[in-house]
C-alpha cells in the first residue's frame, strides 16, 4: 500500500508534474498527493481557516503532514503560522502560551490540544532573542521567520513538509518527498551542529527510524555516538518524556536495539548499560520481553504504565546492584539497598515522578512476596493493589528464560482456584519446602514391637 500511495508523487520528474516557487520550494498539487481533508483533524482545519480568516498564513506542517502522506493515521496534528504567540492566543480563548526556549501554543478545541508555532528564523539573525550554551545547545530561540526560514529550522527532511487549505498543495522545501519515497530519515543542515543545538534530536531520530521502519542517512547517523553525551545537558524532567516518547508509540521493541546499537543507553539507563555490557542475557531478554509486550497491548489500545516499563528497564541494574551487595549484608538489607542505589542512579538522569516510582518500586518488591506462600501469605500477595502487574512482571522473567521452578504456574493456578483448592496448595508447597524439593512418597514405617520382649539392640 506504501509504495502505491508514495507512487502519486514520485511517479514522474516532480520537477515536471509539481510547480516550483519562485523561493526554490516545491508545490506538489492536490492530484498527485494523497492526502485528503477528511482524514485531517477538523479542530487543526478550524485553526488554519480561523487564521486565514484574520489575515495570517498558516499550514498543515510536520509529523501529522508525513504520516498522511505514508498512508498512516496521525495522532497529532501541528500548525505553523507567521502570526506571534501573543496573536494566536488572542484569537484562541481556550490558547495557552507554554515552552521557554521557543514559546508555541496549545490550542485546546473540544478533546484536542492542537500545537501552533509561529515560523521559526535563524538563531544567528537576531542575538538579543537567541542564546547558547558553550556546547553549542540553544539555551532561547524565540526567534521568528518565513515559512522558507522555519522549513529550513525543522529537524528532518520529512518533518518539512506543509500543506495548504488554500490550494490543498503540500509545499516542499527540503526534497522531503524524496525521503520519503527512499524512506531515508536525514537531517537538514549539519547534523553535528543541530545536535548540539538540541541533543533530544538524536533520540528523535532513532525513535522516527523505528517508528516508521526508515534507514538513517549516514551522515546524519555518524556523530550521534560521538555526541551522545550531551544528553547529559538536557533536563531530568524532559528526558523522562522523551523515554515515554520512545517506549510507548509502538516501536519499543526496534526502538530499544536502536539505542543500544548507537549507545545512547549508557546516557539514559547506565546501571542497565552496565548490565548488559556485563552481559546479563536474562535482562536483556526481559527487556526485550517488556518491549514486545509493550507494542502489543498499544497497537491493540490497551493501557500501558511508565511504572512497568521503567520495572523492566531497571531490573538489570537491580539485579547486578543486588549480586554486588549479597554478601555484605542480608539478603533483605541487599536487596532494599539494591532497590535504592538503582533508583538514586536513575534519577541522576532522567526523573520519575512519584505516581510511577511507587509502583515500580513495588513491583519489584513483589517478586520478593510471590515465592513465599505458606500460611495466609499467598493470600495476602493476592489482596494486594500492584498484585497483578508483578504477576506479569513474573510471567515476564519465565518467558525471558529465568528458571522459576514453576512458580508463574502456581499463581496463575492460585487466582482461579476454590478456597479448598488454595488450601490444598498451599499444603503442597509447605510439604516441598520439607522434602526440599517435590513431594517424595512418604515411607511407611514398620510397627513397633513391644518393649518388654524386645529384640537383640531393640533398646539402643
């Protein structure tokens, strides 16, 4: 379906079929694209039109443009707009101003938060509204433009591209038709020099390279292991939002081999790099197992918790943190200390926030609970809140090859079990933890004789 959708452009010499602007763009008319109107958010076209109506020019612009194009159902839709943040929000009374290194606009319509960005210019043109750090990171960028001069500031070629209510054209600046067509994700301008500008823009380009099954054009992927340090210079807070991006759209799985083939992970997860350096295969599986799992139950529109995923990413630094202490303190000391050290060296890097760091804190301390099960302890671990998602998480370690002795089976048994048959169970386990092992048949013993005629040696 792909390369019959990309075939409505690519077909023939666009420079023959799609008019050229006198500004070097590329107009591709509505007959030889196929994005349509009615697959369009209808909030976004009330945005265009509303400020059209008052004098301004806006477009269509970025993922939202590129997924239409590839045949795909967005869930965001962007607007760009020569009108000023202040502009749009006077006309919007549902608009609220946010961000500090380059303000935009969320305009809220109904359920939607539709993003309006007024045309970006060229940082160096105007030094009082623009500032860097010494590493090159653009630290305020309020600076505005054209429409030519914001294509020229988005980070990808295929994210460059806008289409128009006024003619229903796509506009192309950057041949990121072409891109698309070579399904080739390639950074406009110099890819070293707009990764210090903004070093999120290498998360972003493995998670669209996933996301969208692209190869990276080599020059924009040589100097993202070089530079991958620099993550070290963004926000804890904005790092966490990142991870969520890359884990929770549906590409986890591709996402995460990405990463650790350009080595980002050591920024993001070191006590898991460390880890999986050591090789740990189990907690690689495991993580591989939370991915696939992951992209399952988003493409089938179930929920999915940040608490669960950071479980499983952490488990590998919890467990190498845990091994290393062992044997200086109790298994109990160990393993609360592990916990703590994993999660301390996490958030020198990315942050997380309570209502995860709870959760997944508990989930962990589950896996400790579900092997015990005399007495009402099985039970108890049943009644609790985070039960369920650390049953999963138990499922999980089997399924990644760790040798539980049948203890994910025991549970899933115990939940759909009468109260006769719990208790019955639970008497099995109390009798295994006697033979140490599975239950022996028990020996009869021969009946005693009497003391008083007792054999030769009955009374030693």
């Amino acid at each position: 379906m792909l390369k019959r959708l990309l075939n409505l452009f690519t077909s023939k010499d666009s420079s023959k079929v799609s008019g050229a602007t006198p500004n070097g763009a590329i107009s591709i008319p509505r007959d030889q694209h196929n994005i349509s109107r009615k697959n369009i958010s209808q909030a976004a076209i009330r945005i265009i039109k509303q400020l059209e109506d008052s004098g301004f020019s806006a477009y269509l612009v970025g993922g939202g443009v590129r997924d239409l194009l590839l045949g795909n159902h967005p869930k965001d839709f962007d607007v760009a707009t020569n009108a000023r943040p202040e502009e749009v929000k006077r006309l919007f009374r549902s608009a609220r101003i946010v961000g500090r290194r380059f303000q935009i606009v969320h305009v809220r319509m109904g359920r939607e938060v539709i993003e309006v960005t007024t045309f970006r210019g060229h940082h160096e043109d105007t030094s009082q509204h623009a500032s860097r750090s010494e590493d090159g990171m653009l630290l305020r960028d309020n600076v505005y433009g054209t429409l030519e001069t914001d294509a020229m500031r988005r980070d990808f070629t295929v994210n460059a591209l806008y289409y128009t209510l006024k003619d229903f054209s796509v506009i192309d600046y950057c041949k990121g038709m072409d891109d698309l067509k070579n399904r080739t994700l390639r950074m406009i301008g110099d890819p070293a020099t707009r990764y210090k500008e903004d070093p999120v823009r290498m998360l972003r380009a493995l998670r669209f390279a996933a996301k969208l099954g692209f190869k990276i054009e080599p020059k924009t992927a040589k100097p993202i292991r070089e530079l991958g340090s620099l993550l070290l210079n963004v926000s804890d807070a904005r790092l966490f939002e990142e991870v969520l991006k890359l884990f929770l759209g549906g590409s986890a799985t591709a996402t995460f081999n990405l990463m650790r083939e350009y080595d980002l992970l050591v920024h993001l997860f070191p006590g898991t790099d460390i880890a999986l350096k050591a090789g740990d295969t189990l907690g690689a599986n495991l993580i591989e197992q939370c991915m696939i799992n992951t992209d399952k139950r988003i493409r089938a529109e179930k929920t999915v918790t940040p608490a669960f995923i950071y479980a499983a990413l952490l488990w590998p630094a919890l467990q190498h943190q845990f091994h290393l202490l062992s044997g200086k303190m109790t298994p109990t000391q160990a393993w609360t200390q592990a916990a703590t050290n994993t999660i301390n060296l996490q958030l020198t890097r990315t942050a997380i926030p309570k209502r995860f760091l709870i959760p997944m804190r508990e989930i962990w301390d589950l896996q400790q609970r579900l092997p015990s099960r005399l007495g009402m302890r099985a039970l108890r671990t049943l009644d609790h809140p985070r039960f369920r998602a650390a049953y999963d998480f138990l499922l999980m370690r089997e399924a990644a090859g760790e040798a539980l002795d049948g203890l994910g089976v025991w549970w899933t048994n115990y939940q759909t079990a009468t109260e006769d048959e719990r208790e019955q169970m639970v008497k099995e386990v109390a009798r295994q933890s006697k033979t140490g092992g599975a239950a022996k048949p028990r020996r009869r013993r021969s009946p005693r004789k009497p003391r008083g005629d007792a054999a030769p040696g009955g009374n030693e």
